[in-house]
C-alpha cells in the first residue's frame, strides 16, 4: 500500500473517531480533513515507502539483521555454542528422564516434586529465551530475563530448603495469584468500563475464585493473600515480603548486586534513560542491535543455570537411588561446560580490556 494511502486512511479513521466521541471543533469539516494530504511532505512519504511495501521492508530488515549476525556470530559466536551446548544437554535431561523426574500428581507429598520438575523446566525455557536474545543482540533484553530466570531459580531453593509445607502452600497460592489479577481487571473495569468494554470478564469464574480464597485465608491465615503470602511462617515476620525475601532466605542474598543492576534494564528508573550495556558511549542509547555488554548476561545466566541444575539433579538421586550414576556423570560433564564457558568469559573480558 501506497503512504498516500496509509496517510489518507489513518486521517480518516482519526476522523470518524473524532466525531464518534464528539470531539470534532466548531468549523473542522471533511474537507478540512481531506485538506491534511496536502500538507504531506512528498519527500517524507517517499522515504517511508519500504515500511508499506512488504517486498522493501523484508529485505531492509534481512539485510540489516544478517549483516549483525554475521559480525556478532564471528566475535561471540563460540561462546553462543558453548551456551547452547550447555542449556540443551539439560533440555534432553529433563526429556531423557521425562518418567523418573514426573511426580504423582495426586499425592500432596510429591508436592517439592511437581514444583522442582515444573520451575526446573521453566528455567530450561528462560534459557533458551536468553540465548536468542544474544545472538540477535539485544544484552538489556537477556539480562532482564536473566532476572527473571534468578527469581524462579530462588524460588526453587526457598521450596527445596523448606520442604513439603512450603510447596503446598506455592500450589495453592496459584487461586491467590488468579484472584488478585482478575480483582485488579474487575476494579480497572468498574473505573475505565469505555476503555475496557472489549475486555471479557466472568463474574462467576470471579465469585468462585473469592470464594476458594476466603478458604485458604481461614486455613493459611491473613498474610497469605498477599502477592508472596505462600512464604508466611518459613520467614521472620517482616510485615511485608517479595522477592528480596526469598532470595535472603533462599541462600542468595549475594546475588542481589546483580538483579539489582538487572532491574534498570526492566524498569523505567533515571539510570535506565542512559545506562544500557548494548551502548559502548555513555548517554548514547542503542536503538537496534548491539555486540557490546553480552559478557554479564551470559555470565549470570550460565551461573545461575548451573547452580539451579546441580542442586536439581542432587534432589533426584536423593530420592531415586537409580538415577545416582547417571546424575553424577550429568554433573561431571556439566561442571566441565561450566568452567569452560567461565574460562572463556574471562578470556574475552580481557581481550576487551
């Protein structure tokens, strides 16, 4: 499509929407409307052609997305396959071992099991994630998952740590978490209904949840409606918990430099205006993509994916005598892809220097 006609069709449908809301100024007619094309600049509209044009905006976007594969593949590219390497020899561990690893759903005291098997194989996925994230340069992006990949990775130990109760009350906060995110859409629609009306909301799925909460709050007690509620009575009584909590307790309070860095990169903090690892100038942002600032995101991720896969494979041979040699060699092997890809982070640390 022409931008003539994108130009022509976006002023219309403003149009109608104007009038639609009765927003429409004394004296504006349609053919004031019609008037705007004429003030398009024909340079303008000659020079965003491609992004109208399927065949040109392909073939900008290929060409500029291969030519940085190509040159973040010849200065990374080892340490992408070495990550790789590392993340789907545990992908094949959880698939090789899919029968061993599964838990009995229905018996509470398979409870650690169902939560280790579950945030273990979402570890696997963030990964996963992470690496592509690298390989098409986008450092912010992996870091930022990499948060997310030490949060589930924590919550794991905290679990593991505090044994079967502990998981128990994770599960059953899933009707906590469903209930507090539909009173927030339920109260956003109460106070927005124009703005939400395309929004479907089920008031008898919302009741039923009210009423499965009420009864984990009479069995679990107050606390456990907060956001982190499941954690009450494994932790000191703060007055308020979150993710900090978990990873104190959890053992991994020393991490906290690095998701405290990794935040700027989600969040809208003043930091995060300028600081950004894909930019190699300060308060230059990178607006594409980038081969600069991919040693921390690959560090953490490798640290924290072999942490949560040691301590996960120890928990199995733990209670499946069978699995023992197996797991061993697994971390053998892994311990190994560790240190090698820590090795070469160092070795490029320095060639950057």
């Amino acid at each position: 499509m022409k931008p003539e006609k994108v130009l022509f069709n976006a002023c219309k449908i403003m149009y109608e929407k104007m009038i639609e809301m009765d927003k429409v100024y004394s004296g504006f007619s349609e053919s004031d409307f019609e008037s705007v094309l004429e003030y398009a600049d024909e340079d303008f509209l000659k020079s965003i052609r491609f992004v109208f044009t399927e065949e040109h905006l392909l073939d900008f976007d290929l060409d500029t997305h291969n030519k940085f594969r190509e040159c973040n593949n010849s200065l990374w590219g080892s340490l992408f396959d070495s990550l790789q390497r590392y993340i789907s020899f545990i992908t094949w561990l959880i698939q090789s071992n899919n029968q061993n690893f599964l838990p009995k759903q229905n018996d509470p005291k398979e409870s650690v099991r169902i939560v280790v098997l579950n945030l273990f194989a979402r570890c696997c996925l963030i990964g996963k994630e992470i690496l592509c994230l690298l390989r098409n340069g986008y450092p912010d992006a992996a870091i930022s998952r990499w948060r997310t990949l030490n949060e589930v990775a924590n919550t794991l130990y905290f679990i593991m740590n505090n044994g079967t109760d502990c998981a128990v009350k994770y599960l059953d906060h899933y009707i906590i978490d469903e209930y507090n995110t539909q009173k927030v859409l339920k109260d956003s629609k109460r106070n927005n209904p124009d703005k939400l009306n395309h929004i479907d909301f089920d008031e008898e799925v919302f009741n039923e949840l009210q009423t499965r909460k009420s009864e984990l709050v009479s069995k679990y007690g107050s606390k456990f409606a907060s956001d982190y509620g499941w954690i009450d009575g494994f932790v000191p009584d703060t007055g308020r918990y979150g993710v900090r909590t978990i990873e104190k307790h959890a053992g991994m309070e020393h991490i906290s430099p690095f998701s405290k860095l990794a935040n700027h990169s989600v969040h809208s903090s003043s930091l995060s205006m300028t600081a950004s690892l894909s930019s190699d100038e300060k308060n230059i942002m990178q607006i594409g993509s980038s081969n600069n600032g991919l040693l921390l995101p690959i560090d953490c991720t490798i640290c924290t994916l072999h942490s949560v896969t040691t301590k996960v494979l120890k928990y199995y041979s733990s209670i499946n005598s069978e699995l023992q040699k197996t797991n061993q060699l697994s971390i053998i092997i892994l311990e190994y892809q560790f240190h090698e890809i820590r090795r070469a982070l160092s070795e490029k640390h320095k060639s950057i220097k």
